[in-house]
C-alpha cells in the first residue's frame, strides 16, 4: 500500500457520515407521502380475529364468498400488524419509515464493510429510494420482508468474503421470515445461487445443511405446518398473477414509477459493476431482474441487492472505508424520527385506514349484509367488522371469484354469482350501476357511492 492510502483512509474515516444523513432526510420526506395501500389491512383483520379468539381462523372469516382451502402461513406477521394498528391512527405509517430506515441502514452497513465511501453510500440510498418509491411509500404486507432480505443479502455477503460457521443463522432468520411474508421464497432462491456458486458456503457439508434447512424452515416452519407449499402454490397461481394485473403487473414504460425503478436499476447495475461483482451476485442479479419483468413490485428485491455492491470502489483498500463511530447519525436519525412522527401526526386520516370515514355509512346501509367494495376500501370494511363478498387475500377464493372480483375492480361490472345487495363504488363510477336499472344510490360518503340492488 503507497504512503499516501493509510492518510486517505483516515480522512474517509474522520469524514461527515453524509450517507446516514441521506437516510434521515428521506425518511422525514417520505412521513409527507407515507400511506395504507391494499395487502395491508386485510392481515389486521386476521390479527384482529386471532387475538379475539385466540386461535387461528379456519378461511377468511371477513368474506361471504365460497372459498377454496386457504392456508394461513403469516399469522405472526397477522398479530405483529394488529398489535401495531391497535395503537391508533398513524401507527401502521409510522411502522413503515421505521422498516424503511432500518432497511436502507442495513444497506449502508453492508456496503461500508466493502469498502464503500460516504459520498457513493448517499448516491445509493437516494437511487433506492427514488427507485422503490411504491414500495417503501405504500404500507403493504411485503414491506415486512424488506428487513430480513437485506440482512440476508449482507449475511451472504460476508460469508462470501470470510466463511465461517455464521452461514448457519440463514436457518433462524429465515424461519422467522417465512412466518412474515412469502417473500422468503425469494431470499432462498438468492440463497441457492449462494451455496452452488459461492466458495462463501464452505464445506459441502454446511452448503447442504444451511441450504435444507433453510427450505425446511420457509416450508414447513410457519403456521400453515406441512400445508405451506400449498400456499404459495395457490399464491403464485392466483388470478391476478395470470392476467399480470394490479399487484401483478409488469413493469410498464408509461407509468412514471415503473421508469423510475428502471432508471435506479440500471444506475446501481453499472455502479456494482464497476465494483466487480462476484459470479454468485451475477447469477442472482439476473434472476431478479427475470422476476422483476414478471411484476414490477419485484423490482424492489433487485435494487436492494445491487445496492451494497453498488458501493463498492473499483480498488477497495484492506482496511475499509467504514467511518469511525459518531454521535452524528444518532442523532440526525433521532431527530428525522422526531420530525417525520410530527409530520405523520399533523397529516392525521390522511395516513389512516383508506376510507374509514365511509365505514359508517356502508355499515348502516348494510345492516349486516355482504359488502362488494373497491379495493382499498374493502379491506378497511372487514377491519372494521363489516362482512365483505371478498378482498384480499384474493387467493384464498376460487379462480372463478378471483376472476369476478378482479372484474368488478376494473369495469364496475357485478359478479353475476355474487349474493350481494350492497356495492360500493368510487363516486364517479356509480352512474353506469345506477343506469344499468339494476341498482340505486343509497349514501354517499368519503367520495363512494353506496348502492343498494333496486327492487
């Protein structure tokens, strides 16, 4: 190493944590825009029923439509949700910039051990961001996965560079994945890339150990027991998957945030290619970038795991890049905590259930019976305790449901199979109900029409 390497490193060493403070500032920025979206309150509703019964719903009990043997591998993620709503209004909100932070911080962790300076760890947090803007801005179930894939990642990681006997925490930290979100399929396919193609997986012995129980753990460890696979069976192959719409549409060139999370990719892939990428990492990046074409929510796995390789300088030097420690980034993050809480607090229903202020009206006009209702609102209903026709999640029901559901999203048109006399629409989608004769104006609320069947 030159005279001049050993003087660099200290002043990266001495220099502002600016890419921690990159990570406080987003976070204050995301409170302004920080809201409940689909996928999210149908699991506080399960949450809800466990903790009032004390055992685990057989189906969805909020729906009135038949349904097809679903099985229930979340129920952890179900009463962690439920707890975290039950304390008020921006709870849920304020759970997600905490899971954002954490999860951009596990990044920059992981990239400093490479190596990375501050400067490029700032530019890497900003393209995360900026690119997973959907995700880390809408509250949803898989935003539970985004901590435990980046710990994941890092995990390999270091294993790759200097392999030893931590591998064997992917098992534990995969368990408690698995009991979160299906997501953890995609950790373990990263995983299998790892152990086949990394010398970071050590003996074969250990490869084969941590890589079956691993899949045992994802599998079998959560409590849908041996009936797991059968979910994600019914999960992957759900209606909306097959057609490639809503949360399973494909990236699209003509909506601004799918461009966004291309654009950030295609940044990071070069910046972590610059860094000299590993063939295992290469492997995976492909395998990702192939579920994201698949549905653009995959893209935020992709960007998540170029983002500490995208860090990396062209010539690391032996003894890193990592700052040393400094009150600064705790107290930058304390005080974006402080600001983005009052942010949340002063936004008020803005960050609340999707049209809890309808959820009176829909329930007198109801007086008990089933509910068709747009998502998200549907959701917010069967939290609410009103019955619903069907929600989320929409694999829980037959395909020919799923399908009449879906419809009914997308055109307003009813379910002919449906024993409904109650839909909700958004207000300007009524009149083509109310024309069709089939159906009058019963409430308005919180801009939906409440309908009732005519006659």
């Amino acid at each position: 190493m030159s005279q001049a390497d050993p003087v660099r490193t200290a002043d990266a060493r001495r220099g502002l944590p600016v890419a921690s403070l990159a990570v406080a500032a987003w976070v204050v920025a995301l409170a302004f825009f920080v809201l409940l979206g689909s996928d999210l309150l149908w699991v506080v509703a399960l949450g809800d029923a466990v903790r009032a019964t004390g055992t685990v719903p057989d189906g969805v009990p909020f729906a009135t439509a038949p349904q097809e043997g679903w099985h229930d591998p979340v129920v952890l993620a179900q009463l962690l949700l439920s707890l975290v709503d039950g304390l008020g209004t921006p709870a849920l909100a304020a759970l997600q910039l905490v899971v954002v932070a954490a999860t951009l911080l596990v990044v920059l962790a992981d990239g400093r051990r490479a190596g990375g300076p501050e400067g490029r760890g700032a530019l890497v947090v900003s393209l995360v961001v900026v690119g997973a803007a959907a995700t880390f801005a809408v509250t949803r179930l898989p935003s539970l996965s985004l901590v435990p894939f980046v710990l994941a990642v890092a995990l390999m990681r270091r294993q790759h560079v200097r392999p030893d006997r931590g591998l064997w925490w992917m098992v534990p930290l995969v368990a408690l994945w698995g009991n979160l979100h299906g997501a953890v399929l995609v950790g373990l396919a990263v995983l299998g890339v790892f152990l086949v193609l990394s010398p970071g997986g050590g003996p074969w012995r250990r490869r084969v150990g941590v890589g079956a129980g691993s899949a045992l753990a994802a599998l079998v460890l959560t409590s849908a027991g041996t009936s797991t696979p059968a979910y994600y069976l019914q999960a992957l192959d759900n209606e909306a998957a097959a057609r490639g719409t809503d949360l399973w549409a494909r990236p699209s060139l003509g909506h601004p945030l799918d461009v966004a999370m291309l654009l950030a990719a295609a940044v990071l892939l070069v910046l972590a290619a610059r860094g000299r990428m590993p063939l295992w990492e290469w492997a995976a990046t492909v395998g990702l970038a192939v579920g994201t074409a698949s549905a653009a929510r995959n893209g935020v796995w992709l960007l998540l795991f170029l983002a500490a390789a995208a860090m990396r300088p062209r010539r690391p030097h032996p003894t890193g890049g990592v700052p040393r420690r400094s009150v600064v980034p705790v107290v930058a993050l304390a005080a974006a905590a402080l600001v983005a809480g009052g942010v949340l607090v002063a936004r008020g229903p803005a960050v609340g259930a999707p049209g809890e202020a309808a959820v009176g009206a829909v329930r007198e006009v109801a007086a008990g019976r089933p509910v068709l209702a747009v998502q998200p609102l549907a959701e917010t209903l069967a939290r609410d305790g009103v019955r619903v026709w069907a929600a989320n999640p929409i694999d829980a029901f037959p395909r020919s449901v799923q399908a009449g559901f879906l419809d009914f999203l997308h055109d307003g048109t009813v379910p002919p199979g449906a024993d409904v006399d109650v839909v909700v629409v958004e207000r300007g989608d009524a009149a083509a109900l109310v024309g069709s004769g089939g159906w009058r104006l019963a409430r308005e609320a919180d801009g939906y029409a409440v309908l009732e069947r005519a006659g």
